[in-house]
C-alpha cells in the first residue's frame, strides 16, 4: 500500500492505524464470506 508523504502527520496518528485495522479486517471477512457462497 502506497500514501502520499504529504499525510504522514495523518497517519502518525494511532485512529489512522485503528481505522485501517478495521478496514482491512472488514474487507478479509468479506472477501471469505463471498467465496463461501459461491462455493454453496
């Protein structure tokens, strides 16, 4: 994953990485629950 330099002060800052967290734990979830679906 690529961010721009000019948002360091942003993701310095710990709700960014809780927030990214909860993105990329959504998307797995997601991405598993739809495969499992198309395998029924």
């Amino acid at each position: 994953m690529a961010l721009k330099e000019d948002l360091t002060d942003v993701i310095l800052q710990p709700a960014f990485g809780e927030q990214m967290k909860d993105v990329i734990e959504y998307r797995a979830m997601d991405y598993y629950r739809r495969r499992y679906e198309e395998k029924r």
